[in-house]
C-alpha cells in the first residue's frame, strides 16, 4: 500500500511516534481520524508522494506510536500535547514548516498545531469536523444522540475501556459499518488494523483519556483562543455531504471562517472516512490546494 515508503519510530518529548515517509518535495503530513491508524492514507499518500515529501504517522495512543502515562486531568492526551509530537517529528526529518492535512482527530490536532505553532503550518486542510469549541457549544439532542460515541470514550475510566476490551470489534465495525456511504472502503487487511489497535487496553485507555481531553483542556484552549488567535495559513476544508457535520450545521463553512480569513471548501458526496470513500476528489482536492 505504501510501496517506496519507509517506515519509521521518532522518540519526541512525551511518546514514540511511529509512521511512514516517502517522495520527494515539499512535506506534507497526514493525521488520521477514529477509529483508524496512518493507514487511512494508503490510497491518498503514494500519489501525493509523485509531488511531495509525505509523512503519516500514528498520532499519540494510536496504532503503533506510544501510549505514555496519562494524569488526572488528561493533559498528555490534549491536542496540545499531541500537536507537539507531531511537531517534534517533523523537525527531527528536517523539516522546519511544512502542509498539514487531518481527518476527525487528526484535523483536531492538525488546527490545534496551526494555532500553536503559526510559523510551521503553511497550509491547512481538516476533514469533517468543527472546532472542539464549537461542537460543545452548539451541542444539543440531535447531537448526543448521533455523537453518542463521543460521550461514551469521553466517560469516567474505566468503564468505557471494560466495554471495548471485552469485544473491541464491537465498536470498530460500527464505525466502519454505519458512518461511511461507501460501505466497501476499507479492504479486509485495513479493517483488521483498525481492530487490532482497539484490542490493545493500553491504546484503549489512551484513546478514551483523548476524548476525556477533549470534553476539558483542549475546549477550554479553543474558548481562550476565541476571538483572540486565529489560523494564520490558507485553510481547506472539506466535510462529508452524507455525515453529521452537514447535518448539525448549516453552515460548517462558515464556522470555520471564524477561525481564519482565508477558507475555502467544500461538500464531498460520501460519508465520513472522506480519503477512504472519494480518494480520487480528495487528491484532486489536495493537489489543487497544496500546490
């Protein structure tokens, strides 16, 4: 799937990092989303190779990067903390700025790196969701009733991790199994790779503290960033025509240019594993954009 591509494990201050590298050009770096690993980008990442120096790695608790200790207010699973890894790996590969893509969780890392570290993104594209802020702040019904997953990883330890380690599969098929439109997306050694990380306790809780993080420090970081910072690089945003997004907001678009002055973007006919269902719109989409 990643033929020319070479495997490797980056020590960063807080985990070991694991991912792949290959092409040649200006770096890019794709962030995967729930419940996948760097091999969400398997269709995405050997064409953007012909034109670009391409990183994907496992973020923090996922697949086969570390799962560090966690604390009680969840700090080393923020998106702040994993940002910085991502960081880190990118500067221990040379590369000082680079183009910055995530899907679902790795879009929340990916705006939170460009907020943080302004000088290093100098292009941002995020997939199917809206800024933790917003979604807490508009939350209602519909919302935790079609985002219940979130509640449930987000629940006090341990119950959450109990559930998943006693039949991961569980979890992880209905993910792949209801969220997308394209219910063929995913080839058999994939779906299994997805799996195999969820039957892992220590990813599990390292997962689970992610979303409790989520639900304190990193909505707390987006309310203190509002109105005060904003992304300072180009931002694409694409989002699932068929998926929630486009049916809890109006106007997603619009909610990101709250966050920076220059989007653009736009509805893609699948569900929500966007690079997996339209791999072709996506790298046309991204071809166009990080060029």
């Amino acid at each position: 799937m990643f033929d020319g591509f070479e495997e490797f494990d980056i020590d960063t201050s807080g985990a070991t990092i694991h991912g792949r590298r290959g092409g040649s050009g200006p770096p890019v770096l794709l962030l995967h989303g729930i419940p996948e690993t760097h091999l969400m980008w398997h269709h995405i990442a050997p064409q953007l190779a012909e034109n670009f120096t391409v990183v994907a790695t496992d973020l923090r608790g996922w697949g086969d990067s570390g799962t560090p200790p966690s604390t009680a207010d969840h700090e080393p699973y923020s998106m702040r903390a994993i940002a910085r890894d991502q960081v880190e790996v990118m500067r221990s590969l040379g590369h000082e700025q680079f183009r910055l893509v995530g899907h679902d969780r790795g879009a929340r890392c990916a705006y939170r790196l460009a907020l943080d570290e302004p000088d290093a993104v100098t292009r941002l594209a995020v997939m199917d969701v809206v800024p933790i802020g917003d979604v807490y702040n508009r939350a209602d019904k519909t919302f935790s009733l079609s985002y219940w997953v979130w509640s449930f990883l987000a629940a006090p330890a341990p119950v959450p991790e109990r559930f998943i380690d006693a039949a991961p599969a569980v979890l992880v098929d209905f993910m792949l199994d209801t969220w997308p439109e394209v219910k063929d997306a995913f080839p058999p050694e994939v779906r299994a790779a997805y799996v195999r990380q969820f039957s892992d306790p220590a990813t599990v809780h390292a997962i689970c503290e992610e979303f409790r993080a989520a639900a304190t420090l990193d909505y707390q970081q987006d309310e203190a960033d509002r109105g005060h910072r904003k992304i300072a690089c180009p931002v694409l945003f694409l989002w699932s025509q068929h998926g929630q997004v486009a049916k809890l907001y109006d106007d997603p678009l619009a909610i990101w240019r709250e966050w920076a002055d220059d989007v653009r973007g736009e509805p893609v006919p699948v569900g929500h594993f966007i690079p997996e269902e339209a791999p072709e719109q996506t790298l046309r989409q991204l071809l166009d954009f990080l060029s």
